[in-house]
C-alpha cells in the first residue's frame, strides 16, 4: 500500500510485516494512524495523549498477530521522528 497525504508517499507495506504511520492530522489537531490493515481509513487521535494513544493501539493490534508490527511517528514535513 502506498499512503498519499498531502503529496506524502510511503511504502507500508514494502517490509513485508504489518506497519503503522502516526502523522499530523490535516487541520493540525491531533493525528492520524495510518496503516493498510485499518479496514475504514485512518484512526483519528486527539488530545495532549494523541501520539502515545495511537502507538498503544498499533501495539495492542499486532499482539493478536505473530509477529510485532513497525509503527512509525512521523512530524509534518514527513520525517520520522519516532520509531517502535
């Protein structure tokens, strides 16, 4: 999958495992979790917790599988700032 935000690529899903992205929401309040494997879309996070809340739910998704999953924190012009 790639995810296009803004002019912003990313190949998720080109490590072969499941991966999360954590970037800015559009109208800058909060941010967005964004993966191929979210069956709706993004997951938007809000609040002075928003970042932590949206690593903690990747995480807790990639328990129910085999294997951990990447997630990605983002800033936004793109660059990653964070990695779990």
């Amino acid at each position: 999958m790639v995810a296009n935000r803004k002019g912003q690529k990313s190949l998720l899903g080109a490590t072969g495992c499941e991966a999360y992205e954590v970037r800015p929401h559009e109208n800058g309040e909060g941010v967005d979790l964004i993966s191929d494997r979210l069956r709706y879309g993004p997951i938007w996070y809000a609040g002075p917790d928003a970042v932590r809340n949206a690593v903690a739910y990747a995480k807790y998704r990639s328990l129910s599988r085999s294997h951990q999953a990447k997630i990605r924190v983002l800033d936004a012009s793109g660059a990653v700032i964070q990695t779990h």
